[in-house]
C-alpha cells in the first residue's frame, strides 16, 4: 500500500473514531444515540453490505483474497489520489465540525421516541446534512485514490441510499417541528 492508501486508512479509522466516540459520549450522559435499525429494520441489511465493502477496499493493501477486476485501477496517475487524500481529509474536518454543531442532538438513525432540539446552526447552517456530505466527500477522495470498480459502486451506491435516507428523516422532522422545519429548508440547501 502507498503512502495515500496509508493516509487515506488513518482518515478513515478518525472518521469512524469520531463517530463512534460521539457515540460513547452521548450514551454516558444517558442518551441513546445509536438508533440505526431500530426505526426501519430494514436498514440492518446494509451492515453486511458495509462489511463487504470494506473487506474489497483493505483486501488489496494486506494482499488478502480477492477477485482482480474488482479492484484493477481505471487509470495510472498520482495527481487524483493526492486530490483524493485533501478531499478524505477535508472529510474528516467536516465531519468533526458538524459533530461539534449537532452537540446532543446527534443520532445514528432517527430518533422518534426522544427527539432531541433542530440543529441550524454551524455547519447546519451551511448543509442541512453536513455529516451526510463529509462521508460522500470520503468517498469521492477514497474513489480518486483507489479508482476502481468497488470504489466507483460504493461512490454511487452511497449516493442513492443516503438520499433515501436524508428523504425519510426529513419527512420525520417536518412533521415533528413542522414549519421551524420548512423555515430552516427554505434558508438552507439539502447538501451542498
């Protein structure tokens, strides 16, 4: 593994890090932040998918097992993946700046039984999903390191399944602060 297949790992264990430890942080002070799957059980079925994913992204930098057209490099330049280390990087600024924001209204997954307060400020005041944009900015610097088949579905994949979900927690906020909600829609953009 090169130098950016390197720092693009250690971006992503700090990204995980901060979640998780926001995580930890909320369930100390009694809050149960970590809801994914409870709400729509059929979010549990994109754990083994991630699991899988992740196995096709670490596989060819320990030379474990896998299948090579999944993993052959669409192109052979080290200017993108020096892009795509900045944009993992910036990632992990951003995803830290919207934690910092979201405070003890950060959930993983929507919250109906003890919603917390509507977040608008920070970097809520710049996206209504910062989180959501700090992982796909990952993932498109991620994509410009690896460049290949599973970087380029994941990217893509990512895309669809967070749409679906920024749609299903914004139908749930909308109905629960109601116009709060649309007054904040109105003044900030879904993502970017």
């Amino acid at each position: 593994m090169n130098i950016q297949g390197w720092t693009v790992g250690a971006a992503f264990v700090v990204l995980l890090g901060l979640v998780i430890s926001r995580v930890v942080m909320l369930r100390r002070r009694g809050i149960n932040a970590f809801l994914f799957g409870v709400t729509h059980r059929s979010d549990a079925v994109l754990v083994p998918c991630v699991l899988l994913v992740v196995y096709c992204v670490v596989a060819p930098g320990f030379s474990w097992p896998i299948w090579a057209p999944l993993v052959a490099p669409f192109w052979v330049a080290d200017v993108p993946g020096w892009v795509g280390v900045v944009f993992c990087l910036a990632a992990d600024a951003g995803l830290a700046w919207a934690l910092v924001s979201f405070g003890d209204s950060f959930r993983v997954g929507i919250d109906d039984r003890d919603p917390a307060a509507l977040v608008t400020t920070g970097a809520f005041a710049v996206s209504r999903n910062p989180i959501y944009v700090s992982f796909a900015l990952f993932l498109t610097g991620l994509f410009l390191v690896q460049h290949n088949l599973v970087t380029a579905v994941v990217l893509v994949a990512f895309a669809f399944i967070v749409h679906r979900q920024v749609l299903r927690e914004e139908a749930f906020l909308r109905g629960h602060y109601g116009e709060a909600f649309d007054a904040y829609c109105r003044a900030v953009r879904r993502y970017v």
